[in-house]
C-alpha cells in the first residue's frame, strides 16, 4: 500500500470535460491521496480495471485486480504468430484515434512509441452483387441500385454527409444524465434503417449505407437502434474520411513533461495538438498498452492472472469474491469491488449480493455484438501495386476488409475481414480450415490473384472466447431507454466499469473513461 498523506479527501465530480473536446482531460493522477484507504477488489485486467487500479493505487487505497486469463489486456490482443516477418494483427482495438484524450494520455505517460497510420487518396473500394467499384466516392460510380438524382450525385461518402451526419452534429452531450433529450429519444425506439428511411433514403441508398461500418453494430442497421450507432458517431466518426469529420486539439490534456509532444517510432515527434487529426497504432502492437499499464510500479505486484470469479458475495459490511485458481479456490475479502467483467460472462456468476431487480435485469439483457475476425496474409500487397486500398465494403460474408499493415514495414501484407453479426455466428460454426478457405475466396473477389498469394492465417472468434462471449455492448429499439440508467449504477459495494458501461462501448477510450469514472466513485464512497 502506498504511505498515507495528510491530505483530505476530496469528492469527486467525475473527470472535467474540455470545452473544445468532447472527451475528458487526462491527468496521470485523478485522486487527491486519501486519509482512509479502503481494501478495493478489482475484477479484470483489462484498460478499465487496470486504469481504475492504477488511480485507486495513487489515491492511496490497497488493490488487488483478479483476471481470468493469463495476461493484461482483456479484448485488447495482438496476434504475431503465424505471421512472417514480424508482423502482427490486431485481434482488439486496431488503431488510436489522435482525439481520444485518454487513450493518447495513457501512451504518452507510458513513453509507448506511435506510428501514423498514413492517409489515402482513395480509401475505400466496394463489392456488391459481384461487382467491385473502384471508386464508390465518385458520382459516377455504378451502384446497381434505383438511386435518386441527388443521390446518385453524391457517391457513398456524400450519402453519409446527406443522411446521417446531419443527426450526428445534433447529438448534443451523450454523457449527460438527461441523455438524449426528449427531442432524440424517438432515435432510441427506431432501428437505423428506419431512421434512414425518414431522412428520406432511398431503399437504394439505405443499402449502400449498409456496406461498412454503420452495419457491424450488433445484428446490423436493420436491428439495431438508431440512437446507439448515432451516438458512437458523434464521438468518434470513425471510417469517414478527414474532409467529413472534425478533429479535437488534445496537447493540454496530457501528463507533464509530454504535454506538447508525442514520440514517433521513427524517432520524430508529433505536436500533440496535431495529433488529433489523425490516427495511430502502436509500435509492435497495441497490446503494449495494457502490457505497459500493467508493468507500472503501481500495479505490477497487484495482479494475479488465472484466477477467475465464481463467486460475488457479502462478507462482513464488505464484499467478498471467490475464484477458481489452479490449486482450487480462494476468497479475498474487500470494502469495494470494481467489475469489469463483460455482461454475458457476468450473468453466468453467483452474485449473492441485494442487487435491485433492474441491475440484474442489465446484466442478463444487455447485448454484445458477434465479431468474427478472420486475417490473412500474403507474400506481397498486391493491392497496393494495383492502385487500390486494402479496406473493402462488401455484401459478401467477409463484410468489411481492412489492411492491417498498412502501418508496417515489409513485403508481406496482411488483410483481414471483419464480420459480425449472423454473419459472424455463421463462420464461427465452421472449422477454422474452413473459415480461412472461404475468407480466401472471398478477398480472392474483391482483389483477384490474392489466393495465390497466400502464406498465412490466423482467427478470433470473440462469441468462441470464454471470457468474452461476445465483443461490444450494443442495444435493439427500446433498450437505450430502459438500460442506460442502471449498466454503470453502483449497488451493494459493487462497481460497474469495461467498456459496455461507457458512452463508449467498443472503444479503448470508453474503458479508460468507465475505469476513471469507478475509481471516483470508490474513492468517494464513506464505506
């Protein structure tokens, strides 16, 4: 435990907000040192509960985290094998957006170095009814749909400009605790298809939104809430391009000596305030994030790998948590537990605690989404000599293609697909063999001549993962509205952190901001 100071402690508002950001200041200790440390549990070793612990350690508190696997990390993975020439892919979050304050702050405070991931003239190539078009942002790209006059004017981007980044910009604070307001809650009780149809899309045009990234939440646009993907939208933006989104300064939001600079692999240095504008990954992966947190004097001796919870239960005016280890069970007893265990892995836990009907009603009903990641990797980049990008929309089973090296040195390139939902489920009732040969195919179609490229291939099922089921939290009509209120709640000593509590669900930049979030709460507690 670290030495107790005379300084009294301080309740907490939660982490300030930037009036030119919409993210949360970082600073590298959240907590004033408390006069009366409590004995917190922290379940998970993902970015949420090693940042909780990590504030909680430098408030002054004695922590212990407990974590199921045998590593840091939780969804953050980076696979390196089978890969040639050191490469890797990511299995988890595949790149760090440059506005994301925490996340930049957390690699800044752990010295991690960046690579920018580099910009495209044409970023997007689309396949759909066995057709590839090259150039889908164009106006006279031959979409094989009835479009209207101005749509077809507008090309794919412009669609989204047209009919979603309107209602984006009208999100106002999704953080606020009377979100959304009366004005959007009718998004919340409509599928996204639906609210694409009242903005006047055209069936046509409602199927080419569906390529890509507004279709991998949960079960797709024809199911999921609107409110949900609008919501992520007005935080990140993400897979549109630079001309259609806006980018936050982050250089005061990061911890001294690093607020004007973040290092680069290549030895140079980015002013922080530029790096908003663009995004990242980690040299030699993003999994060193996790790792580094991990590694830090505060928490390196507190975590104890391979000891999943069994069990949640009083004990004592505290909390106390059974788990299942090698050599059989073990109790560690606590005044506070923070829970980063995701919601599907949850509800398969005894939790003898007087959790209210409607905690435990979120926990059971809350939805993750089905991701299936399939990479493969071949001998050249045969699609960068031919001019195109290796990030393909598609109707076929892989869904969504992206280049997962296009940060990486070397000859060999590595695409992956990217499928969820039934799509997803549909391959994970396959041999791995077998998911590999119809991946293949598939980019086979989007860039010929790829299956004789083939060297090496790799998969993630994140339903398959037993401390996963599933990967992001998501919500169908009606949910946002009933659940909302109660999936980040404390009850009954116990603590709600992990992404799928965040604004943010998906996103590293949610888990710090949940794990930040439950240790004020916990630091702030009277008991």
């Amino acid at each position: 435990m670290t030495s107790r100071h005379r300084t009294a402690p301080r309740r907490p508002s939660g982490p300030a907000v930037h009036p030119r950001s919409p993210f949360p200041t970082f600073d590298h200790q959240l907590l004033a040192v408390h006069r009366a440390p409590k004995r917190v549990l922290v379940l998970g070793a993902g970015l949420a509960g090693l940042s909780a612990a990590y504030q909680l350690v430098r408030g002054g508190h004695d922590v212990t985290v407990l974590e199921a696997r045998d590593r840091p990390g939780g969804k953050g993975c980076t696979l390196r094998a089978p890969f040639r020439d050191g490469q890797h892919a990511e299995a988890g979050a595949m790149f760090v957006p440059g506005h994301h304050t925490l996340t930049m702050g957390y690699v800044a405070l752990l010295g991690l170095p960046l690579v920018q991931i580099p910009a495209q003239k044409n970023d997007v190539v689309a396949y759909i009814r066995s057709a590839r078009l090259d150039h889908p942002e164009s106006a006279r790209a031959p979409w094989p749909f009835r479009l209207s006059h101005e749509e077809r004017a507008h090309g794919y981007w412009g669609l989204w400009a047209l009919y979603v980044l309107p209602m984006v910009r009208k999100m106002g604070d999704p953080r606020s605790p009377a979100w959304p307001p009366p004005g959007l809650a009718p998004l919340g009780d409509m599928t996204f298809a639906e609210f694409l149809r009242g903005e006047g899309a055209s069936p046509g045009a409602v199927e080419i939104l569906k390529l890509g990234y507004l279709d991998l939440f949960g079960d797709g646009i024809y199911c999921v809430a609107a409110l949900n993907v609008l919501r992520d939208l007005s935080f990140n933006m993400k897979g549109v391009p630079p001309h259609l989104k806006h980018g936050f300064g982050i250089g005061p939001h990061l911890p001294p000596p690093l607020a004007r600079k973040l290092h680069m692999a290549d030895g140079t240095v980015e002013p922080a305030a530029e790096a908003a504008h663009h995004s990242f990954t980690i040299e030699g992966g993003n999994a060193r994030l996790p790792q580094g947190l991990a590694a830090t004097a505060p928490l390196s001796r507190r975590i104890v790998y391979e000891a999943p919870a069994v069990r949640i239960g009083e004990h004592q005016g505290g909390v106390r948590v059974v788990t299942r280890g090698k050599d059989g069970p073990r109790t560690w007893d606590a005044d506070r537990v923070i829970c980063t265990i995701p919601f599907t892995v949850l509800k398969g836990i005894e939790i003898a605690l007087p959790l209210s009907p409607e905690k435990r009603q979120a926990i059971t009903e809350l939805r993750f989404t089905s991701v299936t990641r399939e990479f493969v990797q071949t001998r050249t980049r045969l699609w960068k000599r031919r001019g195109l990008p290796g990030c393909a929309v598609t109707d076929l089973p892989i869904m969504y293609v992206n280049d997962q090296t296009i940060a990486q040195p070397g000859p060999y390139g590595i695409l992956e697909s990217y499928s969820t939902g039934p799509r997803a489920r549909a391959w994970g009732a396959l041999s791995a063999d077998e998911r590999h040969r119809q991946t293949v195919a598939g980019m086979n179609c989007v860039y010929p001549g790829l299956a004789r490229q083939v060297v090496a291939g790799a998969t993630k099922s994140w339903d398959d993962d037993e401390w996963a089921r599933g990967d992001y939290a998501y919500f169908e009509p009606g949910e946002m509205r009933r659940l909302l209120p109660v999936i980040a709640r404390p009850e009954a000593g116990l603590h709600f952190a992990g992404d799928h509590t965040s604004p943010l669900p998906g996103w590293m930049q949610g888990a710090f901001e949940s794990g930040h979030r439950a240790a004020a709460e916990v630091h702030a507690a009277t008991a």
